[in-house]
C-alpha cells in the first residue's frame, strides 16, 4: 500500500512546477518563488512517503521470513522427532522455543529500527520544511529589496523560456 504523504507530495510537487511555470511566463516573481518552494516540499513528502514504505516493506519482509524459518524448524523437528524418541523431542522443542526468541528478538529490533528510521525520516521532513519557509521568506525580503534585478532576472527567464519553446526561426 503506497503512503499518503507519496500522494500528497506528488501533487503538491506537481502543483508547484505549475504555479512556477505560471509565475515565470507571468514575471510573477512571487508566483514563481512560492511555486518553487511548493514543488520542494512536495518532493520531499514524497520522499518521506518513500522512506516509510520502505520501512515498513522491510519489517514485513523480515517478519514473513522469520515465519518460515520457524514453520521450517518446525517441519524439520517433527519429522527428526518422529523417528528418535522423546529425547529429540526434548531437544528439538528446546531449539524450536530458542528459535522461537531469535524470532521475536529480530523482530522486535526491525520494528525499533524501522520506528527510528521513521522518527528520522519525520524530523528530516519537519526540518527541510522550515529550511524551505526561511528561505522563501528570504527570496521575497531580497525580492522585495532589489524590485528591478528580480525584473530583469524574471525577464531573462521569460525570454529563455520563449526560445526553448518556440524556438529560433
């Protein structure tokens, strides 16, 4: 199952480019710079999305693993045990029930490093996002200070776009 931040993010991100694109061909410098931003952060949810269903993949495959090594064990002490005696039977419930902690310990760390994954995945989002705000603060306050360099920069970039696109004829 995909996560919901995969989603969101794309759209967002896809949401930027667009009100990027608009501001440009518009000189909206302010359309532009928020685009921009939006299209950042949508990346990074989406990366975040990312990293949890990897987390989460991970921990599954681990889990469904662990359960047919001990279905494995299982088989294999039955059919030891069936031929030898209560001895083995001994032994190998002994070995099925060590088995038995192997699993729950392996799990039990997959899901700590997966919620340690998540946690660090989670601050690095929360943290990117106020970085991305600072610094779109700061692009408006240098936007709002230099009006006419942002023009010409804008100008330069409508004039870039209007050849890539309609080319030199």
């Amino acid at each position: 199952m995909v996560d919901t931040n995969r989603i969101t993010g794309a759209a967002q991100e896809l949401g930027g480019k667009i009100q990027g694109a608009v501001g440009d061909l518009t000189g909206s410098n302010r359309d532009s710079v928020e685009g921009r931003a939006r299209e950042v952060q949508g990346t990074a949810e989406n990366l975040y999305g990312q990293a949890k269903d990897a987390v989460r993949d991970a921990a599954d495959r681990v889990a469904d693993t662990a359960r047919d090594v001990g279905a494995r064990v299982r088989d294999a002490v039955d059919d030891v045990a069936g031929s030898d005696g209560r001895a083995i039977k001994d032994r190998a419930r002994h070995a099925q029930g060590a088995a038995g902690d192997t699993y729950e310990r392996a799990e039990r760390s997959v899901r700590n490093a997966g919620r340690e994954a998540y946690d660090y995945a989670e601050d690095a989002y929360e943290n990117g996002g106020h970085t991305l705000r600072q610094s779109g603060r700061e692009a408006v306050a240098q936007i709002g200070e230099h009006p006419v360099a942002a023009l010409l920069v804008a100008g330069l970039l409508g004039y870039g776009l209007g050849l890539l696109i309609h080319g030199r004829d």
